[in-house]
C-alpha cells in the first residue's frame, strides 16, 4: 500500500510539475504572438500572465511539498522568494491596468478580402494615462494563421494626437489621420503586412 502511494505521489509531482513548466511555456509563446503581426488567437488565449503564471506558481509548489518533505522545505523558501517576486511583477503589471470605457470599430476590407480594419478606443478617468487612447489594428486571415497588425497607436502621451479618421481608401490600402498628420499603409499582396507608404 505504501509503494503505490509513494509511486502515485511521485506521477503526481511529476504531473504538476510538467503543468507548471507548460503553463510558463504557453504564456511566453501568447506574449510573442502578441507583437504587432503575431497570431491573434494566440495572442489573446495565452497572453494572460494572471492566469498562467499565476498557475505554474500554484503548481510548482504544490509539486514541491508532495515531492520530499525536506526537500520542500528548501523548495519552499525558493518559493516564497519567487512567489514575491512574480506578485510584485504582476502588481507593476496590474498598476498599468487602469479601468477604461472601451469601444471597438470594425469595418471590412471591400471586395470581399479577408482582412478587417479595427479601432479600439479607450477612454481612461484616472491613473496615469488618463484621456484618450486609440489603437488601429489590421486583422487579417482567420482561425489559427488570424494575424493581427498594429499600424497606430495614438494618444499615449497628454499632448499626443487624437485620431479623426481610420479607413479602408482603397482596396489594399488604409489611411489613418489624426489632427496632427496622416498616414497611408499599402498592404503587402504576399504577407497581408501594412508597409507605410513613402
């Protein structure tokens, strides 16, 4: 009886800890996707650092207090350390995480492409980006190639511009104007990518 706990304990540590490890493995491959011309489905599964880290934390130290029992207490001063340090990361993450009213445009590419011109629109009250910020993203494709490009991302700073219009001026082209400049991006016909126009 005791062998076949010790043996099932042992598939368990096992279990949590290749959970852990995956976990900390999918949350770096959505942070990639989440670049400007990344996955967009990824992207927004596992680009989630509360979650994921969160997890693989709980995991492996739940893993290392049913390994060996003086060894998990070695593993939990570690733990505690690395517990610290990822809350204080997640805080610094969690301060930049400001309550925002948001709304999103989409508007089609015309003839039927499959691409979408996306606008974001967050007004934030407080913290330290309050006032307006705008994203305009190209999405293009769809299941699991879906990419999504970023072309502008306006307002960042008090002072910066504010967007007047983003659209589709043609069918492979997209302008975007703001109240201080205008920008015109022609779409690549091979990779569906946003090259600015000279």
């Amino acid at each position: 009886m005791n062998r076949r706990t010790s043996r099932g304990r042992r598939v368990l540590v096992r279990l949590l800890a290749a959970g852990g490890l995956a976990a900390v493995l999918l949350y770096t491959e959505g942070q990639w996707e989440s670049r400007s011309g990344g996955r967009m489905l990824v992207a927004d599964l596992f680009n989630r650092p509360e979650l994921l880290l969160g997890g693989a934390l709980a995991a492996l130290i739940a893993a290392a207090w049913l390994g060996d029992l003086r060894a998990a207490v070695r593993t939990a001063t570690r733990a505690v350390t690395v517990t610290a340090g990822v809350v204080f990361l997640l805080g610094v993450v969690a301060v930049h995480k400001v309550s925002a009213a948001e709304t999103r445009s989409r508007e089609d590419a015309p003839a039927g492409a499959e691409s979408a011109l996306v606008v974001v629109h967050r007004s934030y009250a407080t913290g330290p980006e309050s006032g307006e910020h705008w994203q305009v993203l190209l999405e293009s494709g769809d299941g699991w190639s879906a990419r999504r490009w970023s072309l502008a991302d306006i307002g960042r700073d008090q002072g910066d511009a504010r967007l007047v219009e983003a659209s589709w001026t043609g069918r492979s082209q997209i302008t975007v104007v703001t109240d201080s400049y205008r920008q015109v991006f022609n779409l690549d016909q091979d990779s569906g990518e946003p090259v600015l126009a000279r």
